[in-house]
C-alpha cells in the first residue's frame, strides 16, 4: 500500500456527508492511511473520521451553484495540489479537464447517474426535441472529456458500458456490513406487521401508489415512510390520500440510524417508476433491506428481477392493487418472507457488501499512485 499521498474528492452537488461519497469512498480511503480532502456543501471545514472537510456554501439556487460555488470549489481544489482529484459530478468535468492541464495530478469522474438518458426527463430545460439536443451534446461532451481524464467510476454495470473499458470499473452502492449490524433495532413498539420505505419521497419513485395500495392492505400493517419529501405540493397530495390513515411519518432520519427502524420492519418497499436512471439503478435501499433480512416488494423491471429474484416480489409500479397483492401475499405468508429475508441477508454476505466492493476502490488509487 502507498501511503500519505494527498486525495482530493471534489463534489458541488452533493452534501458532505453523501453517503457514498463520505461514508464509504472517503471513510474508506481514509482508513487506508491516505491524506483525504472532502470538499463539498457543509457549513463548517472540521475534520471527521479522518477526512478534512473544507465547505462549501449552499447555493441559493441552480445559476449560483454553477457560477459561484463551482469558481470557489475550483480555486480550493487547485491550492491544495493533490496526488489525485476525484470528483463526483457531471458540471465538474470542465473543472477535472482545468486541473489536469494545470497540475500533473490523476483525474478520477465518479459517474453516479447516466446523465444523458436522465437529461430526457428535465422539464426545466425545455420541451421533448429540446432535451434530446441537449442530451445529444452533452454526450460528445462527456465522451470526448473522458478522454483526457485517468479514470471512470460507475455507480452501476449499467453505466460501466457507456465508458471506455480500459479506464472503467463499476463501484456499486453496497452497505457498509459492519455498520448494519452493529446498529440495535429501535424500541418502538407495534402491535402489527411493519412495512418500510426510506429514502427520497418522490413522485417517480412511486411514494403515492405505495400509499394508494396501503388501502386494499389497510390496518393489516403500518407503512413507515423515512425521508424528505421533494416538495410540499407532494406530500400534501400524500397526505390527502385515504391510505395515508396506515402511514407512520418519520422524517429524515440520519444516515446509520434509520437501520434501527429498518431492523423492525417485516417488508421492505422500492417502487420505483420506469424512466432512465431508475430501471437499471441498484438502489442502495434495496441492499440495506436484504442486510436486514427483509423480503423486498418491488418494481417488475426485468434487471431488477435478474438481480433480486431471490429475495423479492415484483409488482407493477403503477399497479396499486398489483402492490397490494405482493404485499398481502407476504404478510399472509411469513414463513415465505422468512425465506426470502433469508436468501437475502446471505448474497450480502456472500457478494453484496461495501466491505467486499472497496478493494475496487483501492485498487484503482494504487494504480494511479504506481504511475
């Protein structure tokens, strides 16, 4: 192993303490002896864990995230003269590309969406024709910027074989093992079968049929719902809902200690729409029930069903009585949720864990550093 080398992870989009960019790529560097710089939205520089935050400011909207908060990370990025600069957003390219002519350090673009496809789905930037030319472009763009960088991370397979093969590795979102398990359930008491979802409240991850399906389940289970909602017109509409009497909202729950309320579930929820960026995506959520031996009820996409057909249900998205049905399904038939929970706690331990996929990661910064 190469040692004090100087890392620097540069992320404008994203908060600090991003799951995957901190707690798992940061934290496990980190531990692996290197000298790690986070700079990223926080509103203080501290150190945590080992990594060096330096804050960024919370841009008041998207033009000052791209003007000002890009400019200020740049000449951050640029004082600190690092080995290697790993960066996790698309609009950073431009700055990856600026650094790499500038400084003789290794580039590393952290793909964590296929920003084309999802492009098609931007109603902000115009009408159908409009998004399919500005996704055109920013393709070439991308393609062409990969190039001249050293290395490409993908978030998923998926997104691996849009990018060179040479210089490409998928770096999946697994859960940390460890952390998991050492979290204790919460001691809430419920007098009936839980079901969960945590994570983003969105309308195309399919919050609203998940609720609408919690009427034909109806006081057979409680559905806790974890998470932030993406806006107040949303939840309200939610709320409005008849199956919204079987919901138990809890909020945000910081990362670690949402798995204390995850541990008391029964079933786990990921109802995701069909569109680009979620069909073929590998929610983390998804690992995270498995770790927890819960049995998943989830969207009937045919990867998804590649991937998790050992430890799911599968269900039309938009089909809440279809939802219902797999649910009920479950909660009629524990002995059957046991053995899905059961297949699934064991492909974490066997193959889906952070703990197995960060020697990836390792291995890419001691090929760099080898250079």
């Amino acid at each position: 192993m190469i040692t004090n080398k100087k890392i620097c992870i540069l992320t404008s989009v994203h908060p600090a303490f991003d799951t995957r960019i901190f707690h798992k790529e940061a934290e496990t560097l980190a531990k692996a002896d290197y000298d790690v710089i986070l700079i990223g939205q926080h509103n203080k520089n501290e150190i945590v864990d080992g990594v060096k935050i330096i804050a960024l400011p919370t841009p008041k909207n998207r033009f000052e995230r791209i003007t000002k908060v890009l400019g200020m990370l740049f000449s951050l990025a640029l004082k600190e003269s690092a080995n290697i600069y790993h960066f996790h957003d698309p609009e950073l390219i431009p700055v990856g590309l600026l650094l790499k002519l500038l400084i003789p350090s290794s580039i590393i673009y952290d793909v964590h969406e296929d920003v084309s496809e999802g492009i098609l789905t931007k109603e902000w930037l115009g009408n159908v024709n409009m998004r399919k030319i500005v996704s055109v472009f920013f393709h070439i763009f991308e393609q062409f910027s990969v190039k001249l960088l050293n290395r490409v991370i993908a978030a998923t397979p998926h997104i691996e074989k849009k990018f060179p093969k040479s210089k490409t590795i998928a770096l999946r979102n697994l859960p940390i093992l460890e952390l998991i398990d050492n979290v204790k359930a919460t001691d809430c008491k419920n007098d009936k079968p839980v079901i969960i979802y945590a994570g983003g409240l969105a309308r195309i991850r399919g919050i609203k049929e998940i609720i609408e399906a919690m009427e034909f389940v109806k006081d057979k289970a409680q559905l806790l719902l974890l998470g932030e909602w993406e806006s107040e017109d949303f939840m309200e509409e939610c709320e409005s809902l008849e199956g919204w009497k079987y919901i138990k909202y809890l909020g945000f729950v910081p990362f670690g200690k949402h798995y204390s309320f995850v541990k008391i579930a029964n079933i786990g929820m990921v109802n995701f729409f069909p569109l680009p960026n979620q069909e073929d995506a590998l929610p983390t959520k998804c690992f995270e029930y498995m770790a927890c031996s819960l049995p998943i009820v989830m969207s009937d996409f045919s990867y998804w069903q590649k991937v998790f057909g050992e430890c799911a249900l599968f269900a039309n998205p938009y089909d809440v009585e279809d939802i219902a049905e797999k649910v009920l399904h479950l909660l009629d038939n524990p002995d059957k949720g046991k053995e899905l929970g059961k297949k699934g706690r064991q492909l974490i331990e066997e193959k889906y864990s952070w703990e197995a996929e960060q020697r990836k990661l390792l291995d890419i910064y001691e090929e760099e550093l080898a250079k």
